[in-house]
C-alpha cells in the first residue's frame, strides 16, 4: 500500500483490515482539521486540561494572559 506520507507493506491476508483502518483514520483526520479550522484546540478536543492541572502545567491562552501573571 501507499499514499502521499509513504508506502507500507501488508500482508495479503491482512489487506483488507489495513484498507479500511486507513480510511478510518482518514475520515478522523479530516474531523480533527475540521475542529482547528473551526478554532478550536488540541489541548480541548482532547480534553488535556485536566493532564495539566495534574501535571502542575500552567497554560496561557496568549501573551497577554502571560503578561498579566508576570507584569
């Protein structure tokens, strides 16, 4: 099998199952651009704020939201 990132090899056996997971990440691929485009943030879609929280990581929206904690 390739594409445009490559070219892989399967086993004929297994063709059919490596076809249609590629098309599935495909279409998820397309879902996740459709969110950026919309604005939205990896951080959200993934709901990563809590692994931050826990992490003690401190996210700022933009410099501005720095600069008030910092100023």
């Amino acid at each position: 099998m390739a594409d445009d990132d490559g070219v892989v090899v399967v086993k004929k056996g297994d063709f059919q199952f490596a076809l249609e997971s590629s098309k599935q990440r495909l279409k998820k691929e397309e879902g996740t651009k459709e969110k950026i485009a919309r604005g939205e943030i990896s951080l959200d879609f993934y709901n990563l704020r809590p692994t931050l929280d826990k992490e003690q990581v401190v996210y700022y929206e933009d410099e501005a939201e720095f600069n008030k904690r910092y100023a």
